[in-house]
C-alpha cells in the first residue's frame, strides 16, 4: 500500500470513530471535500457534519484566500 493511500485509510478510520471532523480527515487524505465525501458514501460511513466541522472548514477557506 502506498503512503498516500494509508493515509487516507487512516483518515477514514480516525473520522468514522468521530476522532477526527470531516475537514481534518479530508485533509489529512489529502483530498477534496466532494471526493473524500464520495468516498465514504462508497464505504456506507455516513456524514456527521457539524458546526465545529463548518467552522474548521471556514477558517481553512481564508486561509487559501
């Protein structure tokens, strides 16, 4: 398995056990919003998206301008 890939496994494992929000697994998976949300559909793991997860993805957005 590459890097990349366990990252990604670890991302989704650490989210689905509510350790980490939506915004910090996808960035730990190194992947878009849509894509790593498109992933975990495909796994069956639903979305806990909540204000804390908006709020990090808000800061994140002024971050990139």
């Amino acid at each position: 398995m590459k890097p990349l890939e366990l990252k990604q496994e670890l991302a989704i494992h650490l989210f689905q056990e509510g350790r980490l929000s939506f915004g910090k697994a996808r960035q730990l998976a190194d992947m878009s919003a849509w894509v790593f949300q498109q992933l975990l559909g495909s796994r069956g793991i639903p979305m806990h998206y909540d204000i804390d997860d908006y709020a990090e993805d808000m800061a994140a957005l002024k971050e990139i301008g």
